[in-house]
C-alpha cells in the first residue's frame, strides 16, 4: 500500500518546489510559515497527501476534534500535504508541500515524496529550514545545503554560505537527499533565527522567500508578508526601548555579529548554544510579549 494518496493530476507549467516541515528544524515556525504564506487561507485542496498513519504517531501529533460547519463532529488528523499554485503570469507554477514533521518512516516517506516530484516534472527544489542562531532579531543570514554541484555553485554566486554542521539533522534532510537521487536539482537554503524570541517570526519566513526569489529569479508576491514583518520588528524594538536591561543584552549579541565570528549554521542537536542573551532575556522578552498579547503563552516553534 502506497504511503502517498493522489486525489488529482494537476498540470503544471515548469514547477518548482517548496518543501517545509514543523517541528526540530522549524525555529520560529518560519519554514512552514513561509510556504504556509504562499499556500494561503484557507488553503487550496491538496492534490496529494502522506498518509497520517505512516507518518505519525497519534500521542505525539495528536488529531483534532471539532465541529464542522454542518454542525457535524469531525476527526482531523494531522497532514502533509502538496498544494500546486497557478501562477500564469509568472515563468514557473509553485509545487508546495508543508506539514508536521514525521516520526516515521522516514526513508519511505522522502522516497514517495521524491517520486512524486520526479513524476510532476519538477525543475528545482528548495527545501527550507530554520534554525537557532547566534544572531539577533536585526540580522537573519541564509546559509546553504545542496548534494547538486550545480545548485551549489548557484547558491555560492548569490553569496549564500555552505554549512559545516554535522551532527542530528531534520525531516528536511532526509527529502533533500531523496530528490537528488531522483536526479531533482534541489538545495537546502536555512535561515538563522535569534534564541529568544519563541513566537511565530514573520521576519525569518520573509528573509526565507526573499531567498527563494533570489534562486529562483521569480517575483512570490511578498508584499503581505512584508508588512507583517516590519510590524512585527517594530513590536520588537519598542519592547525593547521599554527594557534599557533587556536592550543592553540584546546589543551585545549585535556586536558579536559585527565582530562576525563563526557560527553553527544549523539547529545544534541540544538546543540553543550558551549565549550572551539566551536564558533571564529569553524570559523577559516573552513576558513581554505575553502582556502585550493579552497574557496568552507564546507559541513555539514547530
């Protein structure tokens, strides 16, 4: 039995792919906010989907239940799912998948993610990752991943930096190799997001797409996003004009990243490195936030 559920053939001109999933490699939620952006809400139906029970276990990602707009009980389990958008006026459809990442399986599931790619005739792929990084909120560099000599050498000639990390890697990974071995021009663009802000970061989804446009020389219509990004930024900074203490510590991260020493270019395997603001400014700007909020917690990455 196929892992993958196909509900239509769509038709697509030139595609490419954006791939994104929650959890370990998702800091800030930026990755699938960033496809997420693109896929829109609601979003549009999938025309093809992972089966949730080869994906995931239930205790963990659990499914939800809630009241359909007919006044029925629905059961809805969690999802990855593939979404093409329509984009005649520019030179390539967008082919997106996004969703949780999976607990299992995971050879399996990149290998029918990969097929089915191979199958829609996909030019290029990006997967997309964030990561905890030594970086403040004012700066968020890319840095790069590919197996594919060529997109290696087009991401190097846009100025995106090659990782070193080696270590415990993401769901992400895992797919970035199975389209290479489908012979799928794919690349890993990562993007750093700063240790203590835990909300849903507009500004790193947008720096992520912004990349895209860069790679795949096509315009994603980025406007929205844009002004929720300097919104959010401008929420940011006036929190910390607010907190001269806070502020402080924040600075002394912007002037490690001045100094531009060398930094982990991907989400370390126990969490964020020991840094200057992490811990007592972590805890400040998210009771902050939380007040500025209404006192509702903030929400986590992935």
């Amino acid at each position: 039995m196929s892992v993958l559920r196909v509900h239509h053939r769509p038709t697509v001109r030139r595609p490419l792919l954006l791939a994104a999933f929650g959890g370990w490699g998702d800091a800030g939620s930026a990755a699938t906010g960033a496809v997420g952006y693109l896929v829109g809400d609601p979003p549009p139906d999938p025309c093809a989907t992972l089966d949730p029970e080869a994906c995931f276990d239930f205790t963990v990602e659990r499914p939800v239940t809630r009241r359909g707009e007919d006044g029925r009980w629905r059961l809805d389990y969690p999802e990855i799912a593939f979404h093409v958008l329509e984009r005649p006026e520019a030179d390539h459809d967008l082919v997106l998948l996004h969703g949780p990442e999976p607990h299992n399986n995971w050879r399996t599931l990149a290998r029918a993610i990969a097929d089915y790619v191979a199958e829609l005739e996909v030019e290029t792929a990006l997967t997309l990752g964030a990561f905890i990084g030594a970086v403040s909120h004012r700066k968020t560099p890319l840095v790069r991943r590919t197996p594919s000599s060529t997109m290696n050498q087009r991401l190097a000639d846009l100025g995106m930096e090659d990782t070193p990390y080696t270590g415990p890697t993401a769901f992400v990974t895992a797919v970035l190799h199975a389209l290479d071995d489908r012979a799928v021009p794919v690349s890993s663009v990562w993007a750093a997001s700063p240790p203590y802000l835990g909300a849903p970061n507009p500004a790193v989804s947008l720096t992520l797409l912004e990349g895209v446009e860069r790679i795949a020389e096509t315009s994603l219509d980025l406007g929205r996003l844009q002004g929720l990004a300097t919104d959010f930024l401008r929420k940011v900074e006036s929190a910390l004009r607010e907190n001269p203490e806070v502020a402080e510590r924040v600075g002394q991260m912007v002037d490690l990243e001045d100094q531009e020493q060398e930094q982990e270019s991907e989400p370390p395997p126990e969490g964020p490195p020991d840094l200057p603001v992490a811990g007592d400014v972590v805890e400040e700007l998210e009771r902050l936030f939380r007040e500025s909020r209404g006192n509702a917690d903030p929400p986590q990455g992935g």
